[in-house]
C-alpha cells in the first residue's frame, strides 16, 4: 500500500460524503500547494450550500464529512482505529469534535455521539454502491492527482443513481 493510495481514500472519502449530504466539491487533490501552512498530504476543498441549511443541519453534516476521510481510510487499510487516537487525522477529528460542540456541551456524550456517527459512516460506505463510487473518485484522482468538483461531482453520479 503506497501513502498516495492512502491519502487518495481518506480525501475521497471526504469528497463523497460532502456530496452526499448536499455539498459540492471545489477540488481534491493527492498533491497540494506547498505553501506557507500546515504540511498537507492531500485536500479537499468543500463549497457549503449555507443559505439553505440551518446551523444544526450544517454541524451535523461537517461531522459526517470531516469523519468519512479516516472511515474511508479504515475500510481501505483494514485498520479498525478510532479516529481520535490517529495523528494524522488529528484535524479531522478536530473539525468533528468542535462542530459536535455546537451541539453537545457534555464531552462524554459528544464523545458516544461521534463514535456512532463514526459506525454509521461505515455502514454506509461499506454498502457496496458507494463503496464503489469512493473507488472510482480514487481512481480518477490517482490517474490525475487534482481533480475540480466538476469532475468529482461527474463521478459521483455515474455511481449513485
């Protein structure tokens, strides 16, 4: 298993789920800007649909997608971790942790919380359609390493009817 293969799961998985839920893709990438932030091994860049998503729905659907980058890397490695003891999904879980704030204030409950998003989230992407949408965003990413939202979107819909 190469690090790209790795990279090009959790991101698409990302990319998936931020469709799903109604949000677009501005672009993905296996190979980043190398700028003055953060080192990045990969990103996806989500446009939200604010005007038309309470701020619950939009907490709610910034869990699932800031999860389904290290769900879909589980499924891909086989390796069942818990997305809060990974470094490098470290931001993810972040991401997930501080908009599930927005909605529990107990941290053991908002802990329970997104550990059955987390079981959810792989339930779905284990179903096999979407599983196979995910490989195909992968595959199209591995050919090209960026890909616009277009192109990810023109995925999506050949997998998911």
């Amino acid at each position: 298993m190469q690090d790209s293969d790795i990279d090009a799961y959790h991101e698409s998985g990302h990319a998936f789920m931020a469709i799903y839920v109604g949000a677009k893709i501005r672009s993905i990438t296996i190979e980043p800007d190398r700028d003055d932030g953060p080192d990045r091994f990969a990103d996806v860049q989500v446009e939200w649909p604010r005007y038309k998503m309470s701020d619950r729905d939009f907490y709610e659907k910034s869990i699932l997608v800031a999860l389904s980058g290290p769900v879909a890397e589980m499924i891909y490695t086989g390796d069942p971790f818990h997305p809060a003891t990974v470094a490098e999904w470290s931001s993810d879980w972040a991401a997930a942790w501080n908009a599930a704030a927005n909605l529990i204030d107990d941290k053991s409950r908002r802990l329970a919380f997104l550990e059955q998003i987390t079981r959810q989230i792989y339930q779905l992407l284990h179903d096999d359609q979407h599983w196979q949408t995910v490989a195909a965003i992968v595959d199209e990413l591995s050919a090209h390493e960026t890909l616009d939202g277009e192109d990810v979107a023109e995925v999506y819909r050949t997998w998911v009817q």
